[in-house]
C-alpha cells in the first residue's frame, strides 16, 4: 500500500507527461504541477483572463496576440509559463524571448528558469541552464534575444514573445515580423507567431499603433486585463463604500480570487493620480501627460456632422511631397459666443505626388470650393524647376490663399482653445468621423518625454495633419470674431 504522503508525490509526475486537452485541464495541471491558480474569470465588461491568454497560444488557435495588461498585472510571469507549456508539450519547438529592453527579457527568463527547475521538471532539462537560454531531452529550445535588428535578423523560429512593446525601437519591431515560421513539432501543428505584450502608456506608442491596427486586422487576437481582474478578493466585511476603488469596481472585486493584494492595489490607488491609475492600472486610456491635445476627447470632438454647401467652407494645406500633402476641408459656423465653430468635413493626405495631380483629387472632392485655403507660409519660395512657388500654383488655378506667419506654439494654443466647450453645446472645434488621419494626428501629436523643456512637439508624421488644421484656424483668427466671419 502507498501512503497518502507519498501518492501526494507522486501525483505531479503521473501528470506531467500527460498534455492537457481543454482549457480546465490545462489550469489544473499548471496548479498540480507549479501550485499556480491562474485567475480565470475577469471581473470587468469585455476583458479577458490570463486564463485565456494561456489556452489561446498553448491550443494554437488562429491569430498573433496583443496582450494588453495593467502594471504588475502578471503578463510577463504568464509570458514565461506559456513558453514552458510551448517547451514541454511541442517537442522541437524553438521559442524566443524578446523585450524592450535585455533586461525585461531577462526577467521573462527568470521566471522560466524558476519554473524549469522545480524537483518534478528539473530531469527534463538537456544541459546546463545558461544565462541566455535552455534546452529540454525533447528538443526544444528557447533564447533571449537583445533589443536590436542584428540580433533579431537571421531567427527563424516558431514562437517570438515580445515583452514591454511599448519600449520597443520601431525598427526592431518591424524586423521581428519576419522571423516565424510554422513547424510539426511532436503531433502538434504550430503556427509561426508573434505575441506582444505590453502596458500602453502613451497614446502615440507602438502599443496604442497595435491595438489601433488589430481593430481591422483579423491577424491579431486582443486579449487585455486590468488590475480589478487580478487582484484578490476583497475582504467581505470592507467597507465598499470609502474604498476609493469603488467607482471602478462596483463591489466586483468581492467575488472570485486573484493574485495581487487589495492592500496593495489600495495604496497605488492613494499614491497615484486618478489619470494615471486609469492608464497603467485600469487600461482604460493611455496617459496624456505628453499630448499635445490632452484635452482632445473623440467621444466629445468627433461629431458625423452634415455638410451645410451654404455655410463658408474654408480649408487648410500643409505642403508635402515625400512627406504627407495634407488638405483639409471645414465648415465654418457662427455660434453665441465669440468664437465660431470650425467642423472639418473631409480630408486628403497623400505622399510622393506632384502638387498637380493633389489639385486634381482636391477638385473631384464633392464639396463646395473653400472661400480661402490657410497655408503654411515656406509655401511662397520657389520650386527649382518650375520657378513657381506652391503659393503661386494654388493662386493660378483660382484659390485665395491666407498664409499669416505666426509661432508654431501660438497655433497650436489656438486649436486647444477651441477643444473646449466655452458654454455651448458643442466645443468650436469638431471633426468628421471620415477624417481618421487628422483623429489619429489629434490623439497622437506629442512632446518628447525625454525632453520635457523641449517646447516643440516631436515631428514624426502627426504633425502635418495638425499643421494644416493650425494654418486653416490661425487664419480664420486673424480676422477674429462673428462680424467678420460673415463678412468673408
């Protein structure tokens, strides 16, 4: 007979060979064998669990996945559990680790190698655990690579992790996208696949890129979890009523179990502003603290408004040929106040086209012909070849043109002003839904975090659609008020 203390030890090794073949065997089996409980219900409208993250890499199920979490909110740790099913169970699969940084990579590895080398798996291990990777009997394999394209260039591998993407060099991403591959490994077909994991910190990051892009591309899973689906469970005799988190969680938190500690939780919530919490730990936005526009708000400024061909139309250009051509089209609306409302009805933004062929596409638009075009004022040199300036062309085919000089920050402080309300029913500034270039450029315009004193913001291609909206306003400005406005 076996005494009830040695079948206990005997259960994690009769089981660890067996491959879990739904999503309870496989929570049960990463409780049995690592005493994990991974949290599986989510406790907000519309997220997901780490739960769910694990059984979608580990069944192989269709899509790349973006895993949008909270602060300490466990991506990284599952990242490196997922890599441990992927190493046990797909033999021959190669796995690598990519972070934002070689030390966050390093930390994903870490919690491998804690897991890997617990009594019941350690014989599983072929070789030495060195500092950049592991091999297992089965040949399986999984290293780290460092945040450059030399070291991701050349990888041809089934599964590339990608950990903190928010921290990622652009360039080094683009690279990875290229380096999967699909393989049989044991009797499991694995799809070469990409995974990116993250918090979103800012809105003009590569996180909130990948979050925008998976909206419309069916290639990409989102799964995201907060801090409310991970945390404990709350003690039954706190009062809900003067826990600060109760606006967020509506006394959710009293039901199922997490991992992080309501005290804990509490004191990030007292040491930490309401903005950021909500961006870092409740993934409901990222922080502005860098916008340009923090006031700008599309549930508030983007209105499907209807063109009105007897209001003035005014319209905006921020010349371009290798970078963006932009034109924009507005309505101009009086309003009770003394500022009048700009709606922005259309948009086009094109690159590597001659300045002809834009004036073709401007004039199949269905709108009326703008009153003036606000431009930026480099727009009067010359062209080398034609000896005509952008001015000049615009000029010749019929536009009135408006090119006041002003500083770029006294622009932008006047398409601000009109992000408020100023006691009317809508702000003064507005935008179609059609317009998704100018959107994207008003969401994601921004200062350099690494130079807060730096008072430009950063020109990576935002800036062209909020140039011509600038030009477009400060020239209405200029003539200031109602009266004139009619008198256009």
């Amino acid at each position: 007979m076996t005494s009830p203390i040695e079948w206990d030890q005997q259960i994690p090794m009769a089981l660890r060979d067996i491959r879990p073949r739904t999503e309870p065997q496989l929570r049960a089996w990463i409780k049995a064998m690592l005493g994990i409980t991974v949290p599986v219900a989510p406790r907000c409208a519309g997220h997901d669990s780490p739960m769910a993250y694990l059984g979608h890499v580990f069944f192989e199920r269709p899509g790349d996945v973006i895993v949008w979490a909270n602060r300490g909110g466990g991506k990284t740790f599952y990242g490196a559990l997922a890599t441990l099913l992927d190493l046990m169970f797909k033999p021959g699969i190669e796995v690598r680790i990519l972070g934002g940084s070689l030390d966050q990579s390093t930390k994903m590895y870490r919690y491998l190698r804690w897991m890997i080398d617990r009594p019941v798996l350690r014989d599983l291990l072929d070789g030495r655990i060195t500092q950049r990777g592991l091999r297992l009997i089965n040949g399986s394999g999984v290293e780290l690579l460092a945040q450059s394209q030399t070291s991701v260039r050349g990888q041809r591998v089934q599964k590339l992790r990608c950990d903190e993407v928010e921290l990622f060099d652009r360039d080094v991403w683009e690279a990875a996208q290229f380096v999967t591959r699909s393989a049989r490994c044991g009797e499991i077909q694995v799809r070469g696949s990409v995974e990116a994991l993250s918090t979103m910190h800012r809105p003009f990051g590569l996180m909130s890129e990948l979050i925008g892009q998976a909206r419309s591309d069916q290639r990409w899973k989102t799964l995201k979890w907060c801090v409310l689906d991970v945390m404990d469970r709350c003690e039954a005799d706190r009062d809900c009523q003067a826990c600060p988190l109760l606006d967020s969680c509506a006394r959710r938190a009293k039901q199922w179990r997490g991992f992080l500690r309501v005290e804990d939780v509490l004191a990030q919530r007292r040491r930490s502003s309401e903005l950021c919490f909500d961006a870092e730990m409740l993934c409901r936005r990222p922080s502005r603290s860098d916008a340009v526009f923090p006031r700008f708000d599309p549930a508030e400024h983007v209105v499907p408004v209807e063109p009105d061909r007897n209001a003035m139309w005014i319209g905006g250009v921020d010349f371009g040929l290798r970078s963006p051509f932009v034109m924009l089209w507005a309505q101009v609306r009086p309003t009770d106040q003394s500022i009048p409302r700009i709606e922005v009805i259309d948009e086009y933004i094109v690159s590597d086209r001659m300045l002809d062929e834009h004036l073709r596409e401007m004039e199949n638009r269905p709108w009326p012909r703008p009153s003036w075009l606000g431009v930026d004022p480099a727009g009067h040199q010359r062209n080398e070849q034609t000896g005509l300036s952008n001015i000049a062309v615009l000029r010749r085919v019929g536009y009135r043109i408006r090119s006041a000089r002003r500083l770029l920050t006294e622009g932008l402080e006047h398409v601000r002003c009109r992000l408020e309300r100023h006691d009317t029913a809508q702000p003064a500034l507005v935008i179609h839904p059609r317009c998704r270039g100018l959107i994207e450029a008003m969401r994601c315009y921004h200062f350099d975090p690494d130079r807060p004193d730096h008072p430009h913001p950063v020109k990576d291609g935002y800036d062209h659609p909020v140039d011509a909206l600038r030009y477009m306003t400060i020239n209405l400005e200029m003539r200031g008020g109602r009266a004139q406005v009619r008198s256009y």
